[in-house]
C-alpha cells in the first residue's frame, strides 16, 4: 500500500516540566515543540519534533526544522505524488544535507499514517521482542549535592533501574561519589556530559572509574571521535557517544576507531527510525550494546521510542522514563513505570492517542504546510 498526502498541520506547543532539568549547555524550564500532523487518503500519522528552541544541544533548533519542513522536505516528499512510503519518502530526503531532527518529525508521522493503514505496529514493524523495557532516568545538574541525593533517592522509590547523573566541569567527582557512597554498589550508574570536556581532562575523568559507571556518555565534542579514541585509552570506564552518532555509517566509524563501546540510540538525533534501527544493526553486529535516549519526549515521541528500545540489541536501560518524570499532564495515556518497566505500545503506528483538551491547552500556535 501507498499513500497520497491530503494535509499537513504543525501544532506548536509548550508544556510545563514538572522541574527544571538542567545539563551542561542549560536548563528547560518547559518543554517547547511542535507536533506534525499527516493526513493521508489511508490513515492519520502524527510524530513529535525533537528539536528545541536554541541550537545547544546539537545545531538544530525549531525554527530551522519548520523552515526546512516547509521549504525542502515536504515538497520534495510531496514531489512522488500518490507512490508515498516512509521508505520512499526517507529516499527523497537524502539528498538534503543533515537535519536529523527535521526529516524525523516526517517521516514519524508517515510511518505512523502507513503502519495504521497496515494495522501494524512500530514493535511489530522494527522487530521489538519484549512487551515490556527497562527504565533509566536522567537526573539533571542540581543547585546542591543534599537536592540531588533527595532527587536521586525519589527516583529509586519509584523504581526506576538506571541512574544517569548530567555532569559538568565542577559537577563530576562529588556527586558521583556522593550518589554512589549513599545508594550502594548494587545501583546502576552511569554520566552525560553533553560535549563539556576536552581531551586535556582525560586524566580527571579517569578518577571517574572508581565509581564503577555503567558508562561515560558524549565527554567530548561531537566532531572528536580522535579524541574519544584517545581517551578510552586513558579512562577504564566504557565511552558512550550520543550526539557524535548521526547515521550507521558514523556508528561503523565510531566502532572501528574505538571511540565508544556503547552507543546512544535517538531516533530524532539520526533522521529517523529507519536509520536507527541500521544503527542497531551495525551495533548489534559489532557485539556494542546499545540504549535508547530521549529528549523529554511526551508520550507521543516516547511511544515509538519504547518501540525502538525493545529490539534485542537495546541490552542497556534507557531514558525511557515514565511520564510523570517528565509532565503532570501528559499529551496521551500515561505511561506508567510498574516493577521498572514501562510498557511497550501495541495499538497501530505509534500507539498511543493525542488527548484533544490537553492538546487545546498546551497549544501555543497550529499552522498548515500547504500541500
Ligand atoms: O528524555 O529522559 C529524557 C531526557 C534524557 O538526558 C536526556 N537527554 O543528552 O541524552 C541527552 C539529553 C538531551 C536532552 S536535553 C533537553
Ligand atoms: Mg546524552
């Protein structure tokens, strides 16, 4: 089955976190997107842009994803007329240089439209061999050592089976001791530095493995996989890299130089789930263990991350938290964190439903892309 494109609707919208979250390149006060709409002939797809509204984490940002939506991709998705798939859409798409974030929002949303018309679901569709994956979370920089041991504490009541400490110059050593020394060796730990170092820190960031981290994720800039390279050589901690994996072809690289053991998973982060799951693919091959990421997704970019994180390479818990980590109200049916785990979607596409009041509510803006 192929689809035809009937309308395109952008819905912009901000959503209160229930705490600041705060990394090295800044604090989110509120969640800030927008959600792409697809109507098609067959079926409806609906996906969460990733990006955020400043170009710190990686280089793009909202406006930029709309202004290529609107100007390169949709129009060139548009361009195959009535013979549309995710795939053949992906395809089109290739020629336009980066915009990860931008090209997933789309074809998200048509690999949603195309599974509901097949009654198919992401799990079923990219190959999930677990119903139910467990939770990490990722714990941001605090204001004080006591505020993150309360934070930390909170979080293991609840269940959550993964700790991931954010880290900075002068938030590192001292609160992965105090984390470790209070909750025990039994826990799960691990650290995110988002780009903050330099390879001139490799010999501090090698007093991190008395901590016996799960591993240390993104130390260094994203374009220094040399680096990376060198300073698993210094470290005895595994690297992990987030924001230097853009494709499989950066995993394979990665992989072949030794500038991580284990690699991030983001769906939004490589253009799409088709690229992440060949990222799967090359990692599970290599025998490097993946994980699934998150970037505050609501429940409808977390739906089919859940999905993604179910394949049987995903051998790490992800920050795949449950939605009250994120959000008092969620945009669809919470998830729910029970033993650890959150629960696979089934249902079609995604699997999950927009909740239209809440949707109303947290509304900024809607527009079209004429089509
Ligand atoms: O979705 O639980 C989540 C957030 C996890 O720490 C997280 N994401 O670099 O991995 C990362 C960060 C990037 C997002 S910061 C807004
Ligand atoms: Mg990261």
């Amino acid at each position: 089955m192929s689809l035809t494109i009937e309308r395109i609707d952008l819905h912009h919208v901000r959503i209160p976190l229930v705490a600041p979250f705060r990394t090295s390149f800044g604090t989110s006060y509120d969640r800030e997107t927008f959600l792409l709409r697809v109507v098609t002939d067959a079926a409806e797809g609906w996906a969460e842009c990733a990006a955020e509204p400043d170009p710190l984490y990686s280089e793009e940002w909202l406006g930029g994803c709309e202004a290529v939506l609107r100007e390169q991709l949709v129009p060139r998705a548009l361009a195959l007329g009535k013979r549309l798939t995710a795939t053949r859409v992906a395809t089109a798409l290739e020629p336009v240089k980066g915009n990860p974030m931008a090209k997933h929002v789309l074809e998200t949303a048509l690999l949603d439209a195309e599974l509901r018309a097949h009654g198919l679901s992401f799990g079923q569709y990219l190959g999930a061999v677990r119903e139910t994956v467990p939770a990490g979370v990722s714990v941001g920089i605090m204001d004080s050592l006591p505020e993150l041991v309360d934070a930390v504490r909170d979080y293991l009541d609840q269940g959550y089976v993964r700790i991931k400490l954010k880290i900075e110059p002068g938030w590192d050593l001292e609160p992965v001791r105090l984390v470790r020394e209070t909750f025990g060796d039994d826990v799960l730990l691990q650290v995110d530095a988002n780009t903050a170092y330099t390879l001139a820190d490799a010999r501090h960031l090698a007093r991190l493995d008395d901590f016996d981290l799960l591993l240390i994720e993104q130390p260094l800039p994203e374009d220094d996989l040399r680096g990376h390279a060198e300073l698993a050589r210094v470290v005895r901690t595994p690297i992990c890299l987030d924001e230097s994996i853009r494709s499989a072809r950066d995993a394979a690289t990665a992989i072949a130089l030794g500038a991580c053991s284990v690699i991030n998973v983001k769906p939004a982060r490589v253009g799409g789930y088709l690229e992440a799951r060949r990222i799967h693919d090359v990692a599970h091959a290599n025998g490097v263990p993946v994980w699934c990421g998150g970037m505050l997704e609501t429940g409808i970019g977390r739906g089919p991350n859940l999905a993604l994180a179910a394949l049987p390479g995903f051998v790490l818990p992800g920050d795949t938290s449950a939605s009250s980590r994120y959000y008092r109200q969620d945009l669809t049916a919470p998830f729910e964190l029970v033993d650890g785990h959150v629960a696979v979607p089934t249902g079609p596409g995604i699997g999950v439903d927009l909740l239209p009041d809440v949707l109303a509510e947290v509304t900024v803006s809607s527009s079209t892309i004429p089509v």
